[in-house]
C-alpha cells in the first residue's frame, strides 16, 4: 500500500533529510518524490510505500503533521485509498 505526503511552505535547508528521516524511522519507504522551488516556496510530493510501517498510520501522519508544525510548512499525509477515492470521476 501506498501514501501521498505533500508539503508547502517557504524553503529552508534540510526539509527533506527532515521528512525522510520520519520516513526511515517508521520504516516508510520512499517510492517517488517531485519538489520545486517557486521563488521562496517550497512544494513536494511523495509517493510512499507503507507495507513496513512500524507505527499505526494514524501516528505517522500525527507525526508529519507535527512535524510540519515545528518548521512552518504544512505536511498532509493521506492514504492511498482516499487520495484515489478523493479524485476519481
């Protein structure tokens, strides 16, 4: 199974050794990952992998989210299952 996280917020030095350091710690692998700087905003996407997670869900995206918080920037992590629910026609 699969997760999508997105991230905005303005740029600053090391918000994806951050994120990915969550990642490892809850053994979430990082499938795929698209960023881009727009002048000083900062904005990703990361498709996940979260067949190993080591925590429930709901404490990873707890996580994220508090994450975010700390460092100004807002981290949505949402389940696979919902985000295709969300945009299917």
């Amino acid at each position: 199974m699969k997760a999508v996280i997105s991230v905005t917020g303005c740029d600053a030095v090391g918000i994806i050794a951050k994120i990915s350091a969550v990642c490892a710690e809850c053994s979430v692998n990082i499938v795929d990952i698209s960023q881009t700087v727009l002048q000083k905003y900062f904005s990703m996407i990361m498709l996940v992998e979260i067949d190993s997670i080591n925590v429930p869900f709901a404490d990873f995206v707890d996580r994220m989210s508090d994450l975010g918080k700390a460092n100004q920037l807002e981290i949505h992590t949402m389940h696979e299952d919902i985000f295709n629910a969300m945009h299917r026609i």
